[in-house]
C-alpha cells in the first residue's frame, strides 16, 4: 500500500477507489427503486425481512439481493424518522457491509449508515455488534436502530456493565446489539472464566462495526483490557520508592523527550545505593525494586495529575488522552498505579495478578467481518490495512465543506497565547457567534475556565471531571452566544447543529490551543464545524511551550525563540514544522501499537487454545479420557526426570516409587524395587496403568454424575491457575526482555521461544496437577478396591506391608491332604502375594477334610470381595455361620 500521505487520495489506482466506484453503482440501483418502494404496502415492506432470511436459507447470499435489502431498510427508515437515506450513505453502508472503514465526515450521519449496515447483516441472523464509546451513545442508538428497524422484524439489544448476566445474555441473543468496546472485551473475557458453559453472555463474533473507530482501533489500543485478581498484599515498597524518589533532583534522572522513557543517572544510581543501602543497585536480586523505582519516576516526572489521571474521592482515574473521557474500570498494570497512588498519598490498592488479557487488536481480529466508521481515518490507512485488514475509504460528503480553515497563530510562550486565546474569546463572542474552544488537558481547560471567569465571559465546561454531561454541553455549543471548552473532541459521537441565525453570523468558530500528537484528532475538532456544508471558521493558537515543540521540536526552538515577540507569527515554516512532529509521533505510535501487537500475537495464539480446550470441557458430558490422556503424560514426566544417569535404560527406583507414594497416593503403597529392573518403557506403561486404574476405580465408586462433577472442577480449576500463572510470568519476561541483548536475538525472537517453553510447561503442569488433585480427592473404599485389584493383577508393584495387609491375618490350615494345603496356598498367594500359615494334623477323615477345607478356600475368596464390617462377621467364631473358618 501506499504510505501514510495525503498521495493516495489522488492516486486513480488506490482500493479505495475500486470500493468507492462499486459503492457508487450499489447506491444508484437503490435510488432508482425509492418510488416503487415508496409506493409499497407498509405490510408487503415489513414482509421483506422473512422473504429474505428465507432466500438466504435456500442457498442465495447477501450480496445478491443487497440491491433490494438497501431499498427496504432505506424505506423502512423513511416512514419511521422521515429521513431518506443521501446516495453517499448508500455508498457508506456498502463499505460497512464488505467489512472496509467509512471515513464519513463529521454530520454526514455515521449512525443512519451503520443501521443500514446492521439490518442487511442482521439477516443472517448470528448477530451484528455495533461498538461505540461511551454507554450514553450505546443507549441512544440503540434506541434509534430499534425504531427504525422493529417494524421490519429485527430485534435490537444495547449492553451496559450494570447489567448482570441473565439482561447481557438477553441483549446479545437480539439480532442486532449495542455496547461500548471496554464493556465487549471484558465479557468475552468473562465469558472465558465461566464455570458453566450456559453462563456466557456472548453468542459469536459474527459481524462488528466500529463507530469512531480511529478512537476504538487506535487510540484506545495502546491499552489492553485486563482482569485481575489475587492481590498481592505487600504495598510497602511502593511508599519507599516514592519517598526516594522525591528526594530527586532534576540532574538525577534524564527523560527522552520523545518516547516519554525515564532513568536514572550515575548520581541517581548512587542516591539509591545510599538510600536502599545496596552494594550493588543492578544486581539481578534488585530488579524487584528497580522495577518499583522506575515506575515512581514515571509517577513522579512524567505523568501529570489532569493529563493522564485525576485524582477523585481518593482514586486515582485514567483519562482517555484523545477524548478526554474518563477510563472506567481501567487502571495502569504492573504496579504503576500503585507508584501513581503513593505519589498522591491516596490508599495503595494492592497490585494485581493478571488472570485475563487481551488487546483490542486481538480481540477484533477474532470477528468473522469487521466494519469501522470515522470521520477522520486516512491518516492512518496503512495502520487499518497491516493490522485489521481493512481499506480506509473517504466517502464524499453529501454539500460541499465550506468551512474555511485559517492557519496557525503562534506564540513564544503560553502566557502569551492564552492572553490571546481570551481576547479572540471575547472578540467573537461580541458577535454572539458560537465558540467551541478544544483544549489538551483537564489542567489546560481550567485555566482557561479561570481566565474566563475574569473576563465575566459565561461558557459551558466539558472535561473528564463532569463527563456525564456531554451530551447535552455538546448539542448546545452551536446555539446563539455559546462559549464551550473541551478537553478533546474525538469520539464525541453528538453533532452541534447551528441554532438559529448562526449562519448569518458565520457558523461554529473553533478555536484549537494547542496541537495533538495526531493530525486525525485535530481534524476531528476542526470536523466539528462546516457539517452538511454550513459554514464556520476554525483556527489554532499554540505556543513553542506546548508539549508538541518541547518534545518533538527541542533544540531548533532555540535558535527561533530569537525572531518570535509577542505577537503571533503566521509562518509556513512553523506549520511545515507541527505537520512534521505530528508525522513522526504518529510513526513512533504505531510502532508501539506494532509492537503491542506483534508481542499479544504470541499469546492469542496459546489463549485461543486455552480457550478453545476450556469450552471443550464445559461442553464435553465425559472429560474422563482427556483425564486418562493426561495420565500417560504424567507417567512420561515422572520417568524422563528420574533416568539413571549411571545407566539411561534404566530409572532410579526409589525416587520414582517416592513420587507415586507422596505426591499421587499419599501412602507407602507403591513397591520401589518393582522399577528397578525394567526399561523405561515398561515402566512408563506400568505408570500409565496405575494411574489410570486408581482413577477408574474412584469412578466406578462415586457414579458417572457425581465423578464428572469432579473431573470437570479438577480441569477447570488447574487449567485457569495454570494459565494465570503463565500471563504473570509472561509479563515479567515481556518487561525484561529488551535487555537481554547479549544473546544476539531481537527481543521479540527472545519472547516468542520463552512463550513457546512455558507454554509446554504449562501444559505439562496442568495434567501433573490435574492427575494429582484427582487422586488426592478422597473417595471411600477406592483406596482398598486398588490395593486388591493390583494384589490380583499386578502384585510385585505393591510394598510388603500393603501385600501383608491385604492377607487373613489367622488361617489355620489343619490336614495331611496336600491337595487341599496346595489349594489353600494358592488362592492366598494369587489374592495377596504371600503364604498361609499351614499346620498339618491327623484327619481319618480325608474326603470330609478335604470338602470342609475346600470351603476355606471359598471363605477365604469371600474375604477379599466384601465390606471390612462383613470380613469381620465372616471370620467372627461366634457367628453360627462361621463353622467353616478356623481362627
């Protein structure tokens, strides 16, 4: 593809162009239909639904009829709201519907389109998800979508994290269901941590559509969503990192500008050897705490209270740097909220461990189709292409944009531009024009606010501190004399539609104060004016202290600080220089979203195997054989680590009969000299087999029922400790392994074969617990039914005592008829592995003898096939019955 550069929107060979002329094609065949469907029956309209899931059960396809689907629900919307679909939204829905990225602009009716798209994929009835931002947008739309497409037969559904499980299953069963991208991640994450499988709330990833996807796919991707549990209770060491670095100064430690990265120096180093008393601060047993003092320093230098956080009712709470929205439920991992805690004397919650994650990009890539729509997107088409597999395509708007875009006002220092930002303010507001003022920071739009004040200017507030307001503050800010100040505008999902006679004093003025990282979020605030071709006006007023020059510009400032006054300076220079920085940072953010990416590729390939073996058990009526497999693995570990080295052929006897008796049975059963002449292949089989027939007999005690209860909990129980032990030790791995570079590998190369290893371990511990925790389940009489069973079958692998154990303690066989003697003798030895105490006597009576003591034998059978109560009456003298036991 063709790189990121305003290039490819001229290039006649661009996809784009393909899809937008398909698009075209699509949208007048629709439009030449609207009188004859205007004309149809409000029942033959609503009929159209059933007639086209029906077609599409008898083998036609979506896109055959799609010219006809376009033509109802364009309809069928028209008769419900009294909006008729414009042909560019056609062309929209259609780029929505072959999975590809809208970039409609800002007021050219994203949520009509993505109704349009919904319903025509809804017809396949495996549910379509339409992701947005924020649950006020969810609600709202849903609502819309539901007016307009229940009459056809659809079922619309919207999700919240209040909801509890049954309401989540209920809304995802709908046809079509909305929710925002947080609260959709952590469900599917949810979903995978069940106990049973009736309790996931998600049916499918089917079909997706993405509103504001730039903010959804990119912005927010940088963060994965996380569960955590299991504390870790010590928080101690967060609060000394925090008050040594404080004891800082600004030679101690260096900051890279660009990548926002801290360390200390060698006088930082020596003040932490001072203050930890260590000889040595990058010995490997410091890493603990040198992980805990770089995440202070980020606490401490980089990260600013009103940027990246606030800090309210003693919590700390991440702000969305794009939209300026609050990150519910969201917190920093790996113990940087801790260090954000102690640096601002709120409670330390304890750190978490880490039992479920997954990036956004992972977790969309999972859909069978997925869909996104923007108002600003191109800038970042390579990103769409490489990582998501979608075509970014620039839909033409329905008017012309008129809005004029006037070029920067640039200042030498922040105090100069927000004395200027003011007057400008107070300037426009003379002419009541509406005022939309965009800033970077909660910090930057309560000055702002402070300054306002002074000048008794009254304006609206909208920021990640009174976010629930949003809606009702944006619909507004094109009213008459309106003054509104935001801390971004991305993903704002509200128009502001011009009040009256704002036309006629010339629209929407928006003023920017300082530039973003990104040219697509300052486009969306300039997007907020000019929508359905009204006019407006917007313009930026940056200084060469705002974060963007300081960072990305440094030492070039210097020597231009000497040409700029007070006044502003509107140079081509300048600009060429912002749209350069902006170009740079966008570079080094996708590259961490690669990054990102490329690492989380390594662990969704082991989740979706987690995942996939973890439905297979909550579905599976019978999980014993994958138990009997795991056995086999067992007896193959516990051989391959206990070959003699003296002889390879061979095991060590007494540590292979240790780890049965201790760690499976929990008893000397197990005869260690059994081992001690047979191959390693005989002895991985004898394994196999023990286990195995412990196992069955502890079945066939409990019942089929009761025993797959067992299984199934054992299973699930191993496979989620074992996994979530896995993500811990994955991310201690991920977080050093750029420094391994003495090993001449990319660090990437390096996580791939750690991910690999322990991922082989993981499974061998999950069937080493498994196998163990079963046999440690307690099972009454299976114990006893094994030792008589190998007594029967396999008698050399069981110890002495238990053969000991298992014989008549006191038979007495009296005769000289060695038939009867031998006979004895051998039914003993063939249940027990031992011999009888045999007394010879006179007896005149041979064939009495003989009948008499040939009924000892059939005691003595009884013996092994009956209750210790019933053994006890068997042999009791006593007992009338006994007469033929001799005790």
């Amino acid at each position: 593809m063709a790189s990121v550069s305003g290039i490819k929107r001229f290039n006649v060979f661009a996809p784009y162009r393909r899809i937008l002329k398909a698009g075209k094609d699509i949208a007048n065949k629709v439009d030449d239909l609207k009188l004859e469907y205007r004309a149809m029956d409000d029942r033959i309209l609503s009929s159209k639904t059933d007639e086209f899931i029906k077609k599409l059960k008898d083998g036609q396809t979506i896109d055959s009829m799609l010219v006809e689907v376009l033509a109802t629900v364009r309809e069928a919307i028209f008769r419900v709201t009294g909006l008729f679909a414009y042909k560019v939204q056609l062309i929209g829905t259609y780029v929505l519907h072959i999975g590809d990225f809208a970039e409609l602009y800002t007021g050219e009716g994203k949520t009509l389109v993505c109704v349009m798209a919904a319903y025509i994929n809804a017809l396949e009835k495996k549910g379509v998800h339409i992701i947005t931002v924020n649950e006020y947008l969810v609600q709202r739309d849903a609502k819309f979508c539901a007016e307009c497409l229940n009459p056809l037969g659809i079922t619309v559904g919207y999700n919240l994290a209040a909801f509890d499980n049954n309401q989540k299953q209920k809304m995802f069963a709908c046809d079509i269901t909305y929710t925002t991208n947080s609260e959709l991640g952590f469900d599917y994450l949810r979903d995978n941590m069940v106990k049973n499988y009736q309790d996931k709330v998600i049916r499918g990833l089917h079909y997706a559509i993405v509103d504001e996807g730039d903010s959804v796919l990119i912005d927010e991707a940088r963060t994965p969503l996380i569960i955590s549990g299991m504390p870790k209770p010590d928080v101690s060491l967060y609060v000394d990192a925090d008050r040594f670095v404080k004891t800082l100064v600004n030679a101690d430690y260096k900051i890279d500008p660009e990548s926002n990265s801290i360390s200390l120096v060698d006088s930082g180093v020596k003040k932490a050897e001072a203050f930890f008393q260590l000889k040595n601060y990058y010995l490997l047993g410091n890493s603990n705490l040198i992980h805990k003092i770089k995440n202070s320093l980020m606490a401490n230098f980089v990260f600013l209270e009103g940027k990246e956080y606030i800090v309210k009712e003693d919590k700390i709470l991440l702000i969305d740097q794009f939209t300026g929205r609050i990150l519910e439920g969201r917190s920093y991992n790996a113990g940087l909220q801790q260090a954000i805690q102690a640096k601002e004397y709120v409670q330390i919650e304890p750190e978490n461990v880490i039992i479920a994650t997954i990036t956004y990009q992972s977790f969309f890539r999972m859909y069978k189709k997925l869909a996104a729509c923007s108002g600003t997107a191109l800038t970042e088409e390579e990103e769409f292409m490489k990582i998501y597999n979608m075509v970014v395509v620039p839909v033409p708007t329905n008017k012309r944009v008129v809005r004029k875009d006037y070029s920067d006002y640039i200042f030498q220092n922040k105090v100069s531009k927000w004395h200027h930002v003011v007057a400008e303010v107070e300037r426009i507001h003379q002419t009541n024009q509406p005022i939309l003022i965009g800033t970077a920071s909660v910090e930057d739009s309560e000055q702002l606010s402070t300054f306002l004040n002074n000048k008794g200017l009254k304006y609206e507030l909208l920021n990640a501190k009174n976010n629930a307001l949003e809606a009702d503050i944006i619909k507004n800010a094109g009213e008459k004399g309106s003054i509104t100040i935001s801390t971004n505008m991305a993903g704002r999902g509200t128009d502001i539609k011009l009040g009256d006679g704002v036309v006629q004093l010339g629209g929407l003025y928006v003023i920017g104060t300082e530039h973003n990282e990104s040219r697509r979020v300052d486009n969306q605030l300039r997007g907020r004016s000019g929508r359905q071709g009204d006019i407006g006006q917007t313009r930026f007023f940056v200084s060469l202290q705002d974060e963007l020059f300081v960072r990305f510009v440094g030492k070039k400032l210097d020597k231009a600080n000497e040409k700029i006054d007070e006044d502003y300076l509107d140079s081509r220079f300048w600009l060429t220089m912002i749209n350069s920085a902006q170009k740079r940072i966008e570079g080094m953010n996708f590259d961490v979203r690669k990054s990102l990416i490329d690492y989380d590729s390594v662990l969704s390939n082991q989740r979706e195997l987690i995942y996939k073996q973890r439905d297979e058990i909550l579905i599976a009526k019978n999980n014993l054989q994958i138990i009997l497999n795991m056995c086999k693995t067992v007896a193959k570990e516990i051989i391959t680590n206990n070959v003699d080295p003296k002889n390879g052929v061979y095991v060590i006897g007494e540590q292979v009969a240790s780890i049965l008796n201790r760690l499976v049975f929990g008893a000397e059963l197990v005869n260690h000299q059994f081992f001690t002449s047979k191959s390693i292949n005989e002895c991985e089989e004898q394994i196999t087999n023990l286990l195995r027939m412990s196992i069955n007999l502890k079945i066939d005690e409990l019942g089929h029922e009761q025993s797959e209860r067992m299984i199934k909990s054992i299973l699930l129980q191993n496979l989620d400790l074992q996994w979530t032990n896995h993500l811990d030790l994955m991310t201690k791995i991920r977080e050093g392994v750029s420094l391994r570079s003495l090993e001449q590998k990319s660090p990437l190369n390096i996580y791939i074969e750690e991910a690999d290893n322990h991922f082989e371990s993981l499974k061998l511990a999950v069937a080493r617990n498994t196998v163990y925790s079963i046999h440690k389940f307690f099972v009454a009489n299976a114990t006893t039914a094994l030792q008589k069973t190998l007594a029967k079958t396999n008698p050399g692998i069981l110890t002495p005592d238990v053969l000991s154990s298992l014989l008549p303690k006191e038979v007495k066989v009296e005769s000289k008829n060695e038939d009867v003697i031998s006979n004895v003798t051998t039914v003993v030895t063939d249940i027990g592995g031992g011999s009888p105490h045999v007394v010879a006597a006179e007896n005149t009576n041979a064939e009495k003898e003989k009948s008499m003591l040939g009924n000892v034998v059939d005691d003595i059978k009884k013996i092994f096939i009956r209750t210790e109560e019933e053994k006890s009456d068997l042999l009791d003298p006593t007992n009338p019955e006994d007469t033929n036991s001799n005790k």
